[in-house]
C-alpha cells in the first residue's frame, strides 16, 4: 500500500537520520580551522562523497589571510585540590575559540577577567571565540562562577595556534548546464546542534539525494568554516564564481520554529521568488525577511563585487531565541521532524527551480481547442487532467517572457499545478520552451 502512511515513515526516516548524524557531529570540537572540522568533514563523507581541501596558513584569501591553524586537547581550571571547577573535557564550549595556549596558576580575581558568563541566563555556558585576536579564556554558566571561592587556581589550556591550514569540503554535481546552484553550511561552530549542525545534516542530504541524477542546473555544496571559509572560497574561485545563477545559506534548520527565508541581496532574485512561493509568504509575510548584511555566509556571498543570488534558509532567526550560542543549543533543541521538514523545503526548491522555465503559446490566437485534446475536463468526472484554470493561465502568459513562477505567482496557484498543466501542454505541442 502505498500513500499518507508510507510519506511519513519515509520522512521520519529522512529526519532520523540527520539527527543521528548530528548525534555523531554534537561532541566534536570544531573551530575555523584544525581536526575537529576535519573529522567533521570525514563523518559528512560518509553521507555525501566530498572533496576535502586543505588551504595554507599565510594563503591571501580577498582582503583576508588563511589565519594559522588552532587544536586543543585538554584545558581546565583546578581549584587547589587539583578538582576541575571548569573543564573542557565535560563541555567544549568552556573554552574560548581559538585559545593560546596556557600553564599558569593564578588567584581569582586575576582569572576573572578571562572568564565569560551570561547573567542573564544564569545556567548558560555562552559561546566565545576570539580568531583574529590572541587571547585565551573559559566559558561557564554564572551559577557555577557564583559558586568559586576566592583563592589560587590552576589554569591550563594545552593547545596550539601554528602553521597548518584552512579545511573545508565540497561536492560537486554537474548538471546539464554550467549555471549552478550553490549549497552553502558553515562548519566552524562546537558543540551547537542548531547552529548549524541542523544546516550541516539538511546540506548533506540534500545532497545525497541528488546523487546518480542528472539535473539541469549543476550543483555545488559547500561545507566550510563560517566567513573565512566562505571568503577563503570566493578568492580560490574567482574565475567560476559568475556561474553561481541561486544559492543558499543553510543555518539553524532544526529547531521547532517554522521555516524562514533571508532574501538575497536583490531581493527579487528567481530564488528569493522561488522561497516565497513555497513558504507563501502572501499568507505568512513574516516568513520572508529582508536581506541586511549581517548573519551568515550569505554576506560574503552578497557583498557588492559578487553580489551572488544566495538567499539564507532558516527556522527561528538566529540571535531571537535564547539557546542561540548557548549550551541550550543542544541535542534537545534539534529535532527530527524539523529538520525533515527543511530538508523537504529544500527538495521543493531544488524541484521548482529546475522546472522553472519560460514558454511559448505555440496557438496564441484565441483560446486553443482544449477538449479535443483530452485538457478540459467534461463533466461527469474521469481520470484527473492538470487543472482547468492551471492550463488557461499557463495559456494566457506563455509569451516568452513569463516563467512559471511568475505564472505561478500572478495566479495565485501552486507551482506544482502551474508546472502540470505546462507539461500537459507541451505534450500536446500547444506549448514549447522559450529559446529567449
Ligand atoms: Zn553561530
């Protein structure tokens, strides 16, 4: 039996899995660059076949440089009794990203400075990272920080900031045409489910499910460190990047909100048109929001001399709920349905563009004779033709300059059906693709 039942085994299937794969990524302690995005990239390739790619310390990368490469294998800091009052091991985020490295003991109120809480959400550990300022410190939740006595501690950070590179991963897909879509997740955050292993585990299926097509548009996914891995890109690129035609930013895909799309730069770019369709930003304005160039990979990728249709697709924006950046960003924050949920909006995407095309009425004058051709439906019912006022509007607006998303769009009817009866028609030869 096919049907209802089997399409939601089949989703949670899909949602299961990219919640195990953020099971796996949760404990792995990534930054911009060292081993733990490296492992990361490893596990994503089990799920996606990427290329994983190596860039130097030193390499200019824009206006930027490939900073030296950071990796960490223990830090704590022991009261005098040698007890761990803050430790790494129990969670990464007690460490400030990118740390020098640091063997010191030190009484309290010296310690103080170097320490980061969130008095407003007193259970908290925060996220912190200092890449481009050497530095070091640790990040509790206040309640634990409340509860430190006076005294001289401990303070170790065994890491190392040297020479080593800049890793991201990327897979390519190649279509019938060079014009190509970009997938784009950042990869540089610790243990944060959301933000953005949600991204990383939707991007990889996404692409997975396009293994062993042949679409029209050539594809590229793009798992690398958030902004210097989108720049360190964009500079390896330069002579490619025109070929970019839609893309999109995957961040913050798991949590319970609904889904929610950042425009593009433009903001009537055919993908910004494209998520508004499918989100019906008509009956949910709040679901569309404009571009600002804040958030992101999506600002590289928009920044004026590229100025690349790459949109940003997310649930609750990052920055409005309070696990954002936190230890609350959790396993327990992500769940399986949400993330099915994105990834099916992504398949729709995936499925709307590819289809989008703009046609000719090949009988333009008057309407075309549609009953003999099997495309009005006659009374009494019979197998079910593409939709009467589907057909008539593709009909009326097939003049070679209205896509069918504009179709779609001026109508007011799904792409789905718009895309049906276009098919239908050209089936029948009263409709062919536009050669403009
Ligand atoms: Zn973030």
């Amino acid at each position: 039996m096919t049907g209802a039942a089997d399409q939601v085994a089949e989703g949670t299937r899909f949602g299961q899995q990219m919640y195990e794969l953020i099971e796996r990524l949760y404990p792995i302690n990534r930054s911009i660059t060292g081993d733990g995005v490296r492992e990361t990239l490893r596990i994503v390739s089990e799920v996606l076949p990427i290329e994983i790619r190596e860039v130097p310390t030193g390499t200019p990368v824009l206006d930027w440089t490939v900073p030296n490469e950071w990796n960490i294998r223990d830090a704590y800091v022991a009261d005098s009794s040698g007890h761990r009052v803050i430790d790494f091991r129990e969670h990464n985020l007690h460490v400030v990203g990118y740390s020098t490295p640091l063997r010191r003991r030190m009484s309290l109120s010296e310690l103080r400075p170097h320490l980061h809480t969130l008095p407003d959400r007193p259970d908290l550990i925060p996220y912190v990272t200092s890449y481009y300022k050497e530095t070091w410190g640790f990040c509790l939740a206040q309640v634990d920080l409340d509860r430190l006595p006076e005294g001289e501690y401990e303070v170790v950070i065994d890491s190392d900031l040297q020479e080593g590179s800049l890793t991201y991963g990327e897979w390519f897909l190649p279509g019938e045409t060079e014009d190509e879509i970009l997938i784009s997740a950042h990869t540089c955050h610790p243990s944060l489910a959301n933000d953005n292993l949600s991204g990383i585990a939707v991007a990889a299926h996404l692409g997975r499910s396009l293994i062993g097509t042949r679409p029209r548009y050539s594809y590229r996914f793009l798992f690398a460190p958030g902004t210097i891995g989108s720049i360190t890109w964009l500079a390896l690129n330069e002579d490619r990047v025109g070929r970019i035609k839609h893309g999109l930013v995957l961040a913050g895909v798991g949590d319970r909100g609904s889904a929610a799309y950042k425009q593009t730069r433009r903001g009537d770019s055919e993908i910004d048109r494209a998520v508004a369709h499918l989100l019906e930003a008509g009956a949910h304005p709040e679901a569309v929001r404009a571009f600002s160039p804040w958030g992101y990979d999506e600002r590289q990728y928009n920044s004026p001399g590229f100025e690349l249709a790459v949109g940003c697709l997310m649930r609750t924006p990052h920055g409005t709920y309070p696990e954002y950046h936190t230890s609350a960003d959790n396993l327990g924050f992500v769940r399986a349905e949400s993330l099915e949920s994105s990834l099916e909006l992504c398949r729709s995407l995936v499925d709307l563009v590819e289809r989008n095309r703009t046609y000719r009425n090949l009988s333009p004058r008057g309407e075309p004779q549609l009953g003999r051709r099997g495309l009005y439906p006659s009374t009494g019912g019979g197998p079910a033709g593409p939709d009467r006022m589907a057909v008539l509007w593709v009909l009326n607006q097939s003049d070679g300059r209205h896509s069918l998303l504009d179709i779609a769009t001026r109508s007011g009817l799904r792409f789905e059906l718009i895309a049906a009866a276009a098919a239908a028609l050209e089936a029948v030869d009263l409709l062919a693709p536009s050669s403009d």
